[in-house]
C-alpha cells in the first residue's frame, strides 16, 4: 500500500481535504510565487487592527481570531486555495446572489459582498463551531449582506449525524448516512430547493464545498439548477462520493442533463473521461454559457 493510501485511510473522511490543503500548503510554501504572495500581504496588512485581514489589496475584512488562518490560506499559503479564490472573484464580477454551501468560515461570501453592495449571499453551514465563526464574522462586517443558516444540503430533508474533528486551521465534522443516527450530535439537513425557496433567493452563483456530498447536494438543487443554471463552483472529492454510494459518473450525467459545461481551475474544458477519472480532490467551474465568463 502507497504512504498516500495509508494516510487517507487513516484520517476521518470529512477532514482529508483539509489534509490535502495543509499538505499542499506547506510543501509548496518555499516557492518564489508565495514567497512573492507573503510579502504582498504583509504589505496589505501593515497596520491592520487585530481583527482585521486584508485577503486581496481592495478586500479588507474583519474576522474572528478563528478564521484568520483559514483566510491566510486563501491570500497567501495555498497556490490552489489562492487560484480558486481568484478564479472565484473575476468569474462571478457580474453575479449577484451567492449561494455559499459548505462555507465554513463565510470567506467567499463575505469577499463577494464585500466588493457590491448590490451583492448578497446565503451561507449554509452545518457545523455548530464553525456557523458561530460566521455569525461574528457577519456582525463584523455589517455592509456584507450575508445570511447564515445552520444547515447541511442534501437530496432530501432529514438529520444526519456528526462527530466533530479538527484539523489545523480547519473544523470540520464526520458524517454519516442520513438513515443512521446512531452516534454524536445531530444536524438538520434540507434541500438547495427549500432553502432557496423558504428565503426567497435566487442564486446565480452556487459555491459547494460538502466534502463527498457532492451528488446529494446537487440532487437537492435540481429545480434550482434547471430553472435558473447558475455558475457553480465545486470542490470533487472523487473517495468520499465513492463512499456515499455514488459515482462521478452520476455527477457527470446529471450536470450534463442541466446543460452545463466542466472547466478546471484553469479554465480548461474537462471531457466525461476526464472526469470520471478524477482520484484526488478537484476544483470545477460549471456554466451553462458558451463562454465561463459570461455570467
């Protein structure tokens, strides 16, 4: 067995792409681009108070101690965390409702409506921890329209339960099948088409980040996706979808019904061959548009 296979047996399902994100950070933190990435923030955030962190030169956002490592990640730690990021800021300029699921410490929605005023987002979280983080980053930033709601998507409404672990700059929570409740807290679980409903929001932009809900999640939004089509941005996680029963495949087929078009981070097509052989964890850009940055 591969070191790499031993590790991800080893670690708790939901808290490897943190594993991923760590490893990767670290690994490439000597590299002339971050080193040139660590002496912009430092510039950035040269006399910022305590609270505050600048992720981007005209993003400065206050947040609680507990996300501030989490959003360095995103400014300066990271290649592929700062890729998505950016990806994620230039391709939705034109968007104005977010739809954050799986936000963990709100800092996409906070930096899309940080930049508008005209913006607002939805952030969905069912982490007890983490939906606390969100909820002071929200009251301190009181000109980001964002919405907190405690509550993990899926294809149908019920509770599933959790154990939570932490890794480094992370909290995350172990799940398991919504049909077994047998152990830890319990989290309420909606669909992306009830929640959008219950509030009245309309997304033209979805961030997913769920960690091997992936197609669930997706199934929950159906209605939302076919009458709508918003831009989405997608965290793949090929083992954990495998582990819930599902297959890349199914995502495939059910994006492609909807008329939506894969990119990778670079903005690169990704054919179904492509995709379906995806074993380590990817970040897509899916649009319905002829070209991704027509939204």
């Amino acid at each position: 067995m591969k070191i790499k296979d031993i590790i991800k047996s080893l670690i708790p399902p939901l808290g490897l792409a943190t594993y991923h994100h760590l490893v990767h950070g670290d690994t490439s933190k000597e590299s002339p681009g971050l080193k040139k990435r660590h002496e912009a923030f430092d510039k950035w955030n040269n006399g910022c108070a305590g609270d505050e962190i600048v992720i981007r030169p005209d993003l400065k956002i206050k947040a609680s101690p507990d996300a501030l490592d989490t959003f360095r990640y995103f400014s300066y730690i990271s290649e592929e965390m700062i890729v998505e990021l950016d990806l994620f800021l230039r391709l939705t300029k034109n968007c104005r409702c977010l739809l954050d699921v799986g936000a963990l410490h709100a800092i996409f929605s906070l930096a899309f409506t940080k930049r508008n005023s005209a913006c607002r987002a939805l952030a969905l979280e069912p982490s007890p921890r983490s939906f606390q983080v969100i909820l002071y980053n929200i009251y301190k930033n009181p000109d980001c329209k964002v919405t907190a709601v405690e509550k993990a998507l899926g294809a149908r409404k019920g509770k599933i339960a959790f154990h939570a672990e932490d890794f480094g700059v992370a909290h995350h929570f172990v799940a398991d099948s919504l049909d077994s409740i047998n152990k830890g807290a319990e989290i309420e679980v909606d669909t992306g088409d009830s929640i959008t409903g219950e509030y009245g929001f309309i997304p033209d932009v979805i961030k997913i980040d769920v960690e091997g809900f992936e197609y669930e999640c997706l199934v929950g939004l159906g209605g939302v996706l076919k009458a709508h089509r918003p831009l989405l941005f997608i965290e793949i996680h090929p083992d954990f979808i495998k582990g819930h029963g599902h297959s890349l495949a199914s995502i495939w087929e059910l994006l492609s019904e909807v008329g939506y078009t894969l990119y990778d981070s670079n903005e690169l097509k990704i054919d179904k061959e492509a995709f379906v052989r995806f074993d380590d964890v990817e970040r897509i850009v899916c649009s319905c548009s002829e070209n991704i940055g027509e939204h």
